[in-house]
C-alpha cells in the first residue's frame, strides 16, 4: 500500500498552483508527516483491515522509515488491522521514497528554470531510467526492492505480508513482480496516480510448473476509503523535502 496524504503533497499542490519554482517545505523528505486527511485515510483503511477476518489480516508490517510511511503502518496496527500474532512493525530503508538528489523541493517549473539540461536529459532518456545528480532512477530503486524481495522471501514466505511505502515503489514492485518491461511499467503509471492508502494485492498460488507465482489479485483498491467515508486522493510523484 501506498501512505496516506501527507503534508509534502498539500505543499507541492500549493507550489504548482501558484506557479513557483520551490515547494515550501523546511524538513527532510524523510521526515514529512501525514496531512490530517493522511491521518484520517490511514485509520480509514485500519478500521477495513480489522473488519476482515483473522485469516485475511496481515502477520507481519514493513514500512519504509519515512515518517509518512510509518504513520500509516502503526495507524492500521492501532486499529487492529493485523493478527493477533503479528509481528512488531519492521522498518526497512530499502522501501524508502525514491531519491531526487538535486531536484528535491522543485517543482517542474523549477526544474526547467534551474536545470534545463537535466529537464532535456529526462525527456530523452524517460523516467525510468533518469538519474538525477546525486538521486535514483526508476532502474535503482527495482535494485534495491529486488534485495527486500528476497529478505521477505527468506524470513516471511509463509506470510501475509503487508508493504507500507510509496508511489514509485509501489509500481516497481510491480514491474518485479509481475516481470514487465520499461514500456508496460511506465504505461501504468500514466494511466493513473497510485491512490494514497490504496491497496495493491497479490496472491501467491502454484503454476502449472508448480512454481510458486505471484498474481495480482486487486490494484489501486480505494474500497477501505469509500467504506469509511474518507476522501480518496492520488498525488502524482513528488518531489518534495529537504536532505
């Protein structure tokens, strides 16, 4: 799942709609919180984990250590969202938010003012394999996630596993999972925004090789919001936060 609406987002709205080149925000990317709607979307989708059965709740909680991140793991914990056996909430640096190095707080009107050369040199090479002076690209974060994966697949294989972390790496655990190309990934990501505590869902059953494959059971599931009336948001990638 994606976290929850946080303040970064709220900020980086108002930065485009006033037409500035700088999102006006004085924290580390790492430490921007949950907006209060964030807060009320992470207890919405807490409350809907609770009300499925035990059989259905998550075992075990990772979550990258942004705090928007966290908050939105410990608020579906707090409602009694995961078994009654679950493990402590596990943080893992490798779920992190991906990198913007020196792109960070810059809107696109920004970017195009102070660096039109790496506003050209995106253009040409696409986000998925853009890497910003000092940040990530799309290709780096999938190495990274593919490292979690196997951690997972070594500690938690019997698990029910829940994943608290954000936009890009949610649809590069797709990209992963789901064994796609730069074309197909990319698509999906300008077909739609990844729905801030929207749920993405994978059911691991054996092939007819009796290979134990991933298949996507439900993507961008806004359900939990709707049932507990909270608004449903979808923040494009942001570039937000000070390191």
């Amino acid at each position: 799942m994606r976290h929850g609406q946080s303040a970064g987002n709220v900020a980086r709205d108002a930065a485009d709609a006033a037409g500035q080149a700088m999102i006006d925000l004085a924290v580390r990317d790492v430490d921007i919180p949950l907006s209060p709607l964030g807060q009320r979307q992470a207890h919405a989708l807490g409350e809907w984990f609770a009300k499925l059965p035990e059989e259905e709740r998550p075992q075990v909680v990772l979550s990258s250590p942004y705090v928007r991140a966290q908050e939105t793991a410990k608020a579906i914990c707090a409602a009694g969202g995961t078994t009654s056996d679950a493990k402590k909430l596990v943080v893992d640096e490798r779920l992190r938010e991906r990198e913007f190095g020196i792109l960070d707080r810059l809107t696109t009107i920004g970017i195009q003012e102070r660096y039109p050369d790496q506003a050209e040199h995106r253009a040409l090479l696409g986000k998925f394999y853009h890497r910003p002076p000092g940040g990530e690209s799309w290709a780096d974060v999938i190495l990274r996630l593919r490292s979690a994966l196997d951690t997972i697949s070594l500690h938690y294989a019997d698990k029910r596993v829940l994943v608290a972390c954000h936009q890009v790496v949610v649809l590069c655990f797709r990209y992963i999972l789901e064994e796609m190309s730069e074309a197909q990934v990319i698509g999906i990501s300008r077909e739609s925004n990844v729905l801030n505590c929207g749920v993405c869902e994978y059911a691991f059953e054996p092939d007819d090789d009796a290979l134990c494959a991933p298949s996507l059971v439900r993507y961008n599931h806004a359900a939990p919001l709707i049932q507990e009336q909270a608004p449903v948001t979808a923040e494009p990638e942001a570039i937000v936060g000070v390191r």
